[in-house]
C-alpha cells in the first residue's frame, strides 16, 4: 500500500465506518506516510457513507457520496491536473470551489445536557475547534465571532420557572371564571346597574388573556430569543465571511458552521451604489439562515431560482438566497 500511494498522483480518501475502525485509520500504521501524502499530494476525501470523522483526518472537507452531483464533481477533480489542485489543508492552499457548501461541524453549548430549556447557553472561546482550524487560522476572530452569541442575556422573571408559570395562570384563570360568573349574577338580579356587571366583565376578559399570556411565555421568549441570536449570528457573520466560513443558528444552544467563498457574491453587491453596505446589511439580516439551509442541503421557497446561473452549485448562492428572500417580504 505504502508504494502505491507514493507512486500515485492523487489519493482518493474514501471515509466510512469500516475505514474508520480499521487500523490504517486508527494510526497504527505509518503516520509519516499519511503526512506524506497530506502535504505533497492532492487528496480527495470522499465521506461514502455518514461515520465519526478521526481527530486527524477532521480538517479535510469531503464530498459527500449522496451528493446528486457527486459523480461529476470526483470525475472533475481527478481529471484537474494535480498542480492546479489545491492540496488537502485549506489554511496552506485554498479549499477548491468544488467544496463551497459543505458543513464543517456542529458545536454545542457548554453543559448543554444539565442547562434549563429557557437558559441561552455560553460557547467555549478556549480553542479554535480543529474542523475549522485549517481554514479559519487566526484564533482571535472565531474567539471574537463566538463572544458575540455569548453576549445574549438569559431571563431573569419567574416566569422562566414552570413551576411559576403554571400555577399562576391557572390562578388567573380561576378568577377569571369567577368575576364573569359574579357579573352574570349581578347582571341577573340588579340589571339596572350597567357599570358594575361591565366592569367585572372587563376585569374577567382582561385576566383571561393575562392568564394566556404567562402559559404561553416560553413560546414567545424563544422567538424573541432566536430573533436576537440570528442577528447576533449575522453580526459574527461579518467577521467570519472573509475567512469563507458562515455561522448557522437553528437553536438556542447549538451551533453549525459552513465553508462557502462569498466572493462572487459580494462583487455581485458591489456592482450595486453602496454596494459594500448592501452585503454587510445582507450579511447581518440573512447570513443565518442562509448558513442554515446550506448544512440542511435544503432551501425553501426559492421558486425559480434555481433556474438562474448560481455561484455555488448545486443550490443557491447567497446573493440569490438575498434576493429570494426580499421578493417574499417585499423589500
């Protein structure tokens, strides 16, 4: 094996369950040859089927077997030249476009298992993750982009406790039930008096829908919540998006991250007046769910974009993601 793959152009890393238990993959053989082949010959990684990506091997970005594209995409890169490849580390050599696209890793919050549901979770700024490390080298903006998101505020009101919140509105509902009853009453047998029975309706219906509205707090804190993380996501977006790399948050306390060059895109912006404000606007507003879309491979209510020529294929660029995204709201 040593042989061959050092008579070799290129390698062709296929991953998969059983590569990754074997004992090639696990280092007992020789790891100088392996960094032989990193350092002076192309490889191309191929993910067949879904696996635990080793520590050593997680900086590679691979294409992905269940790609539609998948075929012509490994047809291409091994009828490239191999001086006109970029290698396997992306921080030495730019990461082919071929890659754009592709999800890097999913990081979770400290103590996510132990942290209450309506508790905003702290992501560790120690460390650059290592998927990232090779494409994303200055450890001071990924310290930076984080320390956005931890900037959000948990709630401090009792209603955070379901043990509050409950109790409270099945209280006020009880009142509630008991002033509409008291005024049906008084409506009954002193009918004359218009202001008291109003008034007591009034009260009733005004504690109802107070009583509706603690029940119903954690649902519009998480929106309110997932609001602001998305603008914080596209405010760290814009120091990581010259890196080639986007921040996706699709809950409170878990976040995705995304190669994908951006470079056509914003000379696509900037053919535009202020064109250079339009993408940091793009980027602030859109960004999040853009980078969301591209690790679930799947983009909504795009129509006929697709149709149009895209920087990034398959699926939609991000200047088109924008403009998809306007036309929906009216902008």
């Amino acid at each position: 094996m040593a042989e061959c793959i050092h008579q070799s152009q290129k390698v062709l890393l296929v991953l998969s369950q059983d590569f990754v238990q074997s004992r090639w993959c696990l280092l007992e053989a020789d790891l100088s040859l392996f960094g032989y082949c990193l350092e002076r010959k192309p490889v191309i990684p191929v993910l067949l089927r879904p696996c635990q990506v080793p520590l050593h091997l997680s900086h590679l970005t691979y294409l992905e077997a269940t790609d539609s594209s998948f075929y012509s995409k490994v047809a291409q890169l091994l009828c490239t030249p191999s001086h006109r490849l970029a290698y396997s580390l992306p921080g030495r050599h730019p990461a082919p476009a071929l890659y754009s696209g592709k999800a890097l890793l999913t990081v979770n919050c400290i103590n996510k298992t132990s942290l209450p549901s309506w508790k905003v979770g702290a992501f560790s700024t120690l460390s650059v993750p290592d998927p990232l490390r090779e494409v994303l080298q200055d450890p001071e903006v990924y310290k930076h982009a984080v320390g956005i998101l931890n900037g959000a505020k948990s709630p401090r009101s009792c209603l955070r406790y379901l043990g509050c919140r409950v109790p409270l509105g099945i209280f006020l509902i009880l009142v509630s039930m008991a002033l509409f009853t008291f005024s049906c009453i008084l409506a009954a047998t002193q009918g004359h008096r218009f202001l008291p029975v109003t008034i007591c309706l009034l009260l009733s219906l005004l504690l109802l829908i107070l009583a509706v509205n603690i029940l119903c707090w954690f649902r519009r804190f998480s929106r309110k919540k997932m609001r602001e993380l998305v603008l914080r996501v596209g405010e760290a977006n814009q120091l990581l998006a010259p890196h080639s790399v986007l921040m996706g948050c699709e809950a409170l306390n878990q976040l995705s991250f995304v190669f994908v060059r951006l470079e056509d895109c914003r000379q696509a912006f900037l053919s535009a007046p202020e064109g250079e404000a339009l993408f940091q606007e793009a980027l602030l507003r859109f960004s999040c769910a853009y980078a969301c879309c591209l690790v679930q491979a799947h983009f909504p209510h795009c129509g006929d974009a697709t149709a149009a020529r895209s920087h990034l294929q398959p699926g939609l660029c991000f200047c088109q993601y924008v403009s998809v995204q306007l036309e929906g709201t009216g902008d």
